[in-house]
C-alpha cells in the first residue's frame, strides 16, 4: 500500500506541474467569462443557460485534463522508459496499475474541484444579477451534477489507464481512449434507437447488427448515466437510488477495468 | 556462492508480422559471485540490456532458468536486492531529485530517518547536493546519469547493476563514478557493469564477459590483461624483419605483429641490450605500452572471429 501511495504522489505531482493544466484552467474561465458575458441574451432561460454553459465547461476542462494529461501520466512512462527504473524497485504490475490511476485520480480531484469553486463564483454572480430568472435553480442538483462530472471523468481515466497498459504508444492510447469517450457517450441513445419502432422499420438494420450492438453496449462503458444536466438545468428532483446505481456502475466499471488492465500488464515485458 | 546465475538461457524477440524473429540472447550461461565487480561487453546489440532485463524481471527468458542465491528468480523477488541504472535514464520531469528519492525510499520500505541519511549521503557523495530541489528537467544529462546513480543506490542494494554508468559523465563525474563503484566493491557489493568505455571495464572489473550476437565468446579474468609478464617492458617498434628476430627472441622476448609494427615484450633484466641490438640493426622503438594486450585489443580479435 505504501508503494502505491508513494507512485499516486509523484503522479499527482507530475499532473499538478504539468504546464497544459494553466492552458486548460485558462480555456475554462474564458468559457465562464462567455457565460458571464452571454447570459443577458437568454433571460427567462438565465438559469438554464448558466447550468448548462457551466457543466459544459467543466465537461470539456475534464476532458482535456483526461486526454492531454492523464494520458501522458503513465503512457508517457512506457513510452519513454521510465517504466524500467520504476518497475526496478519492490513495486508489483498491479500496485504500479492502481498507483498510477490514483494518481490521475488525484490529480484529477484537485484540477476540477479548482474549476468548480470557479464555476460556483460564475453562477452566484449571475444569481445576483438576474435573481428572477433562477426559478427552478437548485444549488444541491448542480452540486451532484458536477460531482458526476468527476465521476465519468474517473471511468474515463479507468479506459486511459487499461489502454496505456495494453498498448505501446501514447497515440495509441489517446486514440482508443478518446473513440472508447465517443462511443460511451453517444451508446445509450443508438440503443433507444434500435429498440424504437423507428428502427423496427428500417430495412438496413440486420439482426445481426442488433445483436452486435447489444452485447457492445454491454461492453462500452455509459456514459450517459453520469449525466445530470437536466435535472441541474430544470432543478428535477434526483433519486437517490439512481445516484447510487450511478456510482455504482462507475466503481463497479472501473474496478473491473482495472483489474484487467493489472492482469494483462503482469503478463507484459519491456523491451 | 554464485549470487546470480544464468543457466542456458534464450530471448527472441518478435518484432512484429513477416519480420524475421530476431535472437537477441541465445544458449548465454554465466555466474557471478558474490562481491564481484562483474563486466559484459559486446557490440550493439550483442544482448546486454536484454540480459539485465531478464534479471530485472522485465521480461521472461524464452528458455532456461536464472537463480539468485541458487533459487529460481520466477520464485521470488529479488528487487529489493537490486539497484539498477539504466543506459539512458528517463526520470520525471517535473519533480525535484529530493522528491524521486522519497518516492525510492518509500517504494523501497525505508523509514523516513533512513530515506533522509541515505540521500544526503549519496547527494553529497554524487555533488547533487546544491540541485536537489531543481526540476529534473533542468539538470544536464551528466547530472541525470549521477540522479539515475543515487535512485539506484539508495535503499542500499546488496547488487548493483549499471548499464553505462559513464555515459555522458564529464571526466569529474567519471571520477566520481569510479570512486563510489569501488567504495562499493570495498563493501562487498556485487556489481554488474555494462559498459563500452572498454578501459573503464578494464580497470574496475574483476572478471569480463564478452557477448556478441547474444552468444557468450569468451570469459576474462582480470589477470588475463596484467599477464605473468608483469615484470617485462612492452615496446612498440617498427616492424622486425624475420632475419633479426631470432636474437631478441634468444634474449626471452616475445614478438607480437601489430598492424605495420610489432609489439615486444622485453624482459625488464635485458631491457638495455634490447634496445640496444634494435637500434643497431635500425628498427625504431615507437613508444611503450602499460600492458601486453588490451581489452580492446581482445574484444576487437574475437568480435572479428565470431564475425568471420
């Protein structure tokens, strides 16, 4: 456990220095400042808008955080070698594995929640500007929607650290990660499709696709249940019960992958 | 007690579909005992850094077996027994060298006590002492090489392995280098050195492998280089036509062809009427040497035979 802990922080530290997190973190606050600056033009939808915008640019922070960080935190290690120096000391695969995802995970943690203080100043701003157009805006449904952004972001760091374990190149990573974020964000509503009777009619959806997509969809991770923008933006209420199965998928998931990742990089060698 | 052992072991590796499997370690067997300072040697790509790999864990042997104390390596890990500098060594750019060796010493189980001796010690030992708070991305690669040397040796292994210590290292760094690898020899740590610098093997080794095309070719002792001609002066002469070699060959000398000249190892009794009978018959002394064959001299003959 010490061994992890000790790989976690020098990860972390190796994210938090990163130069890109300043380049990120200054892209974010030009997105809050847009909301800032464009939430006149909405009115009646202030409060919609500025949830929306800010989830939004949380999401889209993260996602860089994720692809131009946290992929060059371990696949950067394989790439240039330090693996061997590492890998020399009394440190397993598997304990290298889980240090490495905590580290991101950290790192992860301290970046968005920097972001989110922002966010929080963006919106009681322009909560004290435009205080009549805030009806439905709920400060506990905005606080769970951008706790699920970090939540998908630490699956998505999860595919970041299984990829870089099986493969030999950064961009090869990058590239299986980022089509692993596209397709899990974008599955849950190909199979409401398939399942519609819309699709029913369609001619060229063979049965063999469906079935393919079926167990696809099994397999891809769903993004789409860490979703909460809606209820943030319309101030829904949200079940606690699918709050849990949220969490629960995301953990049980990344668990999962982690596992296999620690397994399949046990069996690797290091040229 | 042979410390580590390789027992016919092959590597071949793969490099990818319709490329030829290439034989990176074939049939290698070798001992190293225990407070040896234990040199490989060979041309690129002879199969060293493969060999430390194996050892290391990094990757597997195709076939054969390499035991550590006389058990099998695949039944235990011996990494807490080993420090490692790599050829070239990569560190993390952005934290200082005092947080990579906290993170050593951690990995490593050391108490924090222990973790702030050993690097002070090595840190001044290795002049990183004023650079310890700097990024690692701004030392030079000298500095790296002596970074790499202190992660290597901080939590005091009982085998040291280093695949180009020297590299990179300006004469001072080499120096130092060379001080502590005896320092560590003193202490009677096992120390597998890998290195091209072949004088620097020469002098630190006690016994020489040399490698080529991941065959074993030949076995040295370090006495192999002093020669049982200790007491003799070497000479580097122009070349002895056949007719005036028989009477410094009468006087005990030994006549070695090298390139146009030739190379003699004179008796150090008869010295004076050696050099006198060469330049009566008008054959120059060239200048002298230290030694009757080099190590460059020996891995050059037989990486050429194992060429030929």
């Amino acid at each position: 456990m010490r061994a992890v802990f000790a790989l976690a922080v020098i990860t972390f530290k190796e994210g938090i220095r990163n130069r890109s997190l300043f380049g990120i973190v200054l892209l974010a606050l030009f997105l809050f400042g847009l909301n800032i600056m464009v939430a006149g033009f909405f009115m009646r939808d202030v409060g919609k808008v500025t949830v929306d915008m800010n989830l939004s640019a949380l999401s889209f922070a993260g996602l860089l955080l994720v692809f131009f960080v946290g992929v060059n935190l371990m696949a950067k290690d394989i790439d240039r070698k330090t693996i061997h120096l590492v890998l020399s000391k009394p440190i397993s695969r598997a304990q290298y594995i889980w240090g490495k995802y905590l580290g991101i995970q950290f790192f992860l943690v301290v970046s968005l929640s920097l972001l989110f203080v922002f966010s929080c100043m963006t919106v009681v701003l322009l909560l004290s500007l435009y205080p009549n157009y805030f009806g439905g805006f709920s400060w506990v449904q905005f606080v769970v929607a951008c706790f699920f952004v970090l939540v998908k972001f630490s699956v998505l760091t999860a595919i970041v650290v299984f990829f870089s374990a099986i493969t030999t190149s950064s961009l090869i990573t990058l590239i299986f990660s980022f089509a692993s974020y596209i397709a899990g964000v974008t599955i849950e509503e190909v199979v409401f499709y398939l399942k519609s009777e819309f699709a029913s009619q369609e001619q060229m959806i063979s049965e063999g696709l469906r079935h393919f997509i079926a167990v696809v969809s099994y397999l891809l991770p769903n993004f789409s249940v860490f979703d909460y923008t809606l209820e943030a933006a319309h101030g829904l209420t949200i079940e606690s019960s699918r709050m849990l199965l949220s969490v629960g998928y995301g953990v049980v998931y990344s668990c999962i992958l982690l596992s296999l990742a620690s397994v399949i990089f046990a069996r690797r060698e290091f040229n | 007690m042979d410390e580590i052992q390789l027992c016919a072991v092959s590597k071949t590796y793969n490099p990818g579909l319709f490329k030829k499997k290439v034989n990176a370690v074939k049939d290698l067997s070798l001992e190293i005992a225990s407070g040896e300072v234990f040199g490989l040697i060979g041309p690129n790509g002879a199969g060293k850094s493969t060999t430390i790999r194996m050892l290391l864990g990094l990757i597997r042997p195709d076939s054969g077996s390499i035991l550590f104390r006389g058990k099998a390596l695949t039944e235990q890990d011996i990494r807490s027994e080993i420090g490692y500098l790599p050829e070239n060594p990569y560190l993390y750019d952005h934290l200082n060298l005092r947080e990579l060796l906290r993170f050593c010493g951690r990995s490593s189980q050391l108490s924090v006590e222990q973790i702030v001796h050993r690097s002070q010690e090595l840190l001044a030992k290795l002049d990183l002492l004023e650079a310890q708070k700097r990024p690692l991305r701004t030392f030079s690669k000298g500095m790296l090489q002596r970074a790499g040397i202190c992660f290597a040796l901080l939590h005091d292994p009982s085998i040291v392995i280093f695949d180009e210590p020297m590299s990179g290292l300006d004469p001072i760094g080499r120096k130092m280098v060379f001080d502590l690898v005896m320092e560590l020899k003193q202490q009677g740590k096992t120390i597998f050195f890998c290195s091209h610098i072949l004088s620097d093997v020469e002098r630190l080794c006690d016994r020489i492998c040399l490698i080529s095309k991941g065959r074993l070719i030949k076995q040295f002792h370090r006495d192999d280089f002093l020669q049982s001609m200790s007491q003799a002066v070497f000479l580097e002469v122009t070349d002895i036509p056949e007719q005036h070699r028989e009477k410094p060959l009468a006087m005990g000398v030994q006549i070695r062809q090298e390139g146009q000249g030739c190379l003699l190892a004179v008796p150090g009794e008869n010295y004076f009427s050696v050099s006198a009978y060469l330049q009566e018959v008008g054959i120059e002394i060239l200048g002298c040497r230290a030694e009757w064959v080099s190590l460059e001299d020996l891995f050059m003959q037989h990486v050429k035979e194992q060429e030929q």
